[in-house]
C-alpha cells in the first residue's frame, strides 16, 4: 500500500506537470465507490477549523488519531480552514503542514474529503489550486476530493454519493461539497457570497441525481465552511432595536442582525453570534427548492455547536478542533460523528466527540485539558447557557408542540 501510495503521488505530479493546462481541475483517485457497511450504517467524522500551523501540533495530531479510532468512520471530512497563517509562507511549510494534518489517516488508511475555508487560501506561494494538488499528491488514494474546474467558482465544488449495502449501483446518499471561499462580500464587509454559478452547479447535480433515482430527489448532506445568511431569518432576534453599534457586529453580522440567539429554536451552544456572509445569491432557497439535503454543515465559528431547523433543512453548526491556532481549549472543542442509516435514508445521528471526553478513554495519549485556570473557566459560560437551556426545555417543548 505504501508503495503504491508513492507510485500514485509520482505519477499525479508527472501528469500535472505535462498538463498545465488542466492544474485547475482534480479527478479523485480510482478507489472502491463509497458504500453502506453490511450494518446498512455509513459514519462521517467530521474536523471543523483545525487549523493547522508550521508550529508543531501534537495534542492536535494525537486527537485526530484518537477521534477516528473512537468513531471508526467510513469518511472523514475536514471541514475548512484545515490549515492557515504561518503554514502558508512557503510551499515547503504549506507542503509539510498538510502532511502532518494528514499523517493520522494515512496511518490507518483512512479515506477523507475535505471544503476549504476562508483561511485555507492564505497560502502565499500559490493558489488554493496549488493546495489542493498538495493533498491528492500526499494523500493518494485516500483523497477523495475533486474540483469541478474553473467554471465553477472556487475550488473543491464536487458530490461523492453513498451506494447501497447490497447495491453497488444504487445510490441511496449523497454528499455535496460547496466552497465557501474567501474575501470579503458586495459590500466590502463580511465574507463571500457563495456565488450563482455555484449555484447552478448544484442545482444542476441534484437534478441529475434525481434523474437516476427515478425522478425522486436523494437525500442529501451538504458540507460547507460558513454558514448560510439565512440562520438569522429565524434563529438569532430581539424584540427591539440595538440602540448603539458595535463595530464587530457590524463588519461581520451587519446592521440588521441581532448577536441574540432565540434558544427557543436553537438546540445545542451558541457562545458566538454565527457569522455568515451579510447577503446571499439564493443557495438556501435553492437547496429548499430542490428538496434533497437533510442538513447544511458548517464550521467556522469554532465555540458553537448546534442544530436549527430551517424549512425542511437542518442548519449544523459544529465546534471546532483548534488547539493552538485560536479559540484555544473551548468545552465542546472535538470533532462531529454523522451517521446515516441505509434503511432510514432521510434521517441521520449527530454526536459530538470532545477532546476531554477522549482524554478520559483508558490508552489516551492526549493528556488532560484542564492545564490553566483559562481552562477551566472556559466551563463557566457553558455551564450557564446548559442551565438556561435546562429551564427553557419545558417552554420549548410546548412552544413546538403548539405548533
């Protein structure tokens, strides 16, 4: 296998080097279709905003191993800002760091996916297309990610359906992957817009899907590193109007948005106000309208994890897996368990993994997150808003029943 991961890496870099031309466009690896265990379950590991830099990383790398060998997923997808800052200097730094963040997969021959963040494209010594050669040429195989080109904007726009336990022709899943970007949106202010070509590119996949499953939409996930704008229709509000500004709400929220979170709708912690972009193309109302995915999941503000339902479509959120890059030792810093159930296609099982959890398990190498007093008083918000949570149960419950 590892001969054959250097076989393949060789000749990836021979073929790009011959085809300059195509740099913009990545074709998986040929590797089995992805498919439903004989338990009809398929599990999906998910790392949001690990963050990676040329400093050395331990606690990091040790947790990622420990997360997989816990979960035992199927496909581990990273969700976005997988490596910045210090590790974009150079293409040596860029290069190593990757290999480092990918170096507990290729240890256990784990196949992975992966979106990319605002942070990712902070390398300085190419393009976000240079990036991700650098992963399918460390990764091999196991790199499951593609770019549908420079048609569609961005990088890493691509599906990998899930076929049936007994049916390796039967697609009963699908998993999209939409770039979120980076930059700053039409009004020179939050962050990009997900753009209408994007758009029409998954539009355009989700039809043919359903054109192969007999004209019924396939239930879907969608992975994407900033959450949709749309989260504030409904789920942050106050019943008046701030009556001062605050400079960060407004570069990163907008006018109009309210930092409030209604827990009466919200299941899960907010310790952040979430920070989409502050306008939209219509990628929500056409995923609505299409009517395939079960649930849009974000990243990119590392100390929430929580699930809004929205429309026919879940809103997740899920915390980060930062150790030394930012957020540093948050509660629910870990990593997100999907679970999808061939005979129940249309539902999934969210369950976060923490990095304390971990450190409990007998053989864990991690070492304890209680290292500081910062630490531990990290617990004191999230012990509060787990009261308030507690004593709002009752209301919510009726406030749903009725309706």
């Amino acid at each position: 296998m590892k001969y054959a991961k250097k076989l393949l890496a060789i000749l990836c870099t021979a073929a790009l080097c011959l085809s300059a031309a195509a740099l913009s466009a990545f074709a998986a690896p040929a590797a089995p279709k992805l498919q439903y265990g004989s338990d009809g379950k398929f599990k999906i590991l998910t790392f949001a905003d690990t963050h990676l830099t040329a400093a050395p990383q331990p606690k990091l790398i040790t947790f990622l191993g420990e997360a997989i060998d816990a979960a035992q997923p199927d496909l581990v997808v990273f969700l976005g800002d997988n490596v910045y800052s210090s590790a974009g200097e150079s293409e040596e730094a860029e290069r190593a760091a990757i290999a480092l963040l990918l170096s507990p997969l290729l240890e256990r021959e784990q196949r992975f996916a992966l979106v990319f963040g605002n942070h990712d494209p902070e390398y300085k010594a190419g393009s976000i297309e240079d990036v991700m050669r650098m992963y399918h040429e460390i990764g091999g195989e196991l790199c499951l990610a593609i770019d549908e080109g420079a048609a569609v904007d961005g990088c890493g726009n691509y599906t990998l359906p899930i076929y049936g336990s007994g049916n390796a022709e039967k697609i009963v899943s699908n998993l999209y992957f939409v770039d979120a970007g980076t930059g700053r949106g039409p009004d020179g202010k939050g962050y990009r817009v997900v753009s209408q070509n994007q758009i029409d590119w998954t539009t355009a996949a989700s039809d043919a899907l359903k054109a192969q499953n007999g004209g019924k939409p396939v239930p879907s996930l969608l992975f994407q590193h900033i959450i949709v704008p749309e989260i504030y229709d409904d789920y942050y509000s106050l019943p008046f109007e701030l009556p001062f500004e605050i400079s960060f709400f407004e570069e990163y929220l907008g006018k109009v948005r309210s930092p409030m979170p209604n827990f009466l709708k919200i299941d899960g912690y907010v310790m952040e106000p979430s920070c989409p972009p502050h306008f939209t193309q219509g990628q929500f109302d056409a995923l609505v309208a299409q009517g395939d995915v079960m649930a849009m999941i974000s990243g990119h503000d590392h100390v929430n994890n929580f699930t809004a339902p929205m429309r026919g479509i879940n809103i997740e959120q899920i915390s980060g897996a930062t150790f030394d890059g930012s957020y540093n030792a948050a509660p629910v810093r870990g990593a997100t368990l999907f679970t999808l159930d061939e005979a129940k296609p249309w539902s999934y099982e969210k369950k976060l993994i923490t990095y304390w959890q971990l450190s409990l398990r007998s053989g864990s190498e991690i070492g304890s997150p209680y290292k500081n007093f910062e630490d531990v008083l990290q617990w004191i918000p999230y012990t509060l808003e787990f009261l308030l949570l507690a004593l709002l149960s009752p209301v919510k419950w009726l406030t749903r029943a009725l309706g």
